[in-house]
C-alpha cells in the first residue's frame, strides 16, 4: 500500500515533492528558513528531546 508519504531531508527540497513539513524540536543548523521551502513546521509532534538522543542515528 503506498501511502504518499516520503520522508525525506529538510536540505534538499525537489521539484516534485509535494507539501513539505518539517517534524522537529528544533530548526536545522545552518538552514536559512526561505531555503527549507516548507510548507509547515509541526514541532508539536515531533519526538522529546530524550528519545532523539536515545534512538541511535
């Protein structure tokens, strides 16, 4: 089943993504805010800072 949704890096916006929303606490180092191109941020979702340093890169 594909559901359309792709995740995929915040620094590298293409021409067919569709809706962009970033899912993070916090904004990316070194990423101006026009260059993102996102069409939301929903820090409100994103995972608590304890359970980003927990789950291994």
């Amino acid at each position: 089943m594909n559901t359309g949704i792709r995740v995929r890096r915040v620094d590298a916006p293409s021409p067919e993504d569709g809706a962009r929303v970033l899912v993070d606490r916090v904004w990316p180092r070194g990423l101006r805010k026009d260059a993102a191109r996102l069409d939301a941020w929903a820090k409100d979702v994103a995972p608590s800072t304890e359970l980003r340093t927990w789950y291994p890169a």
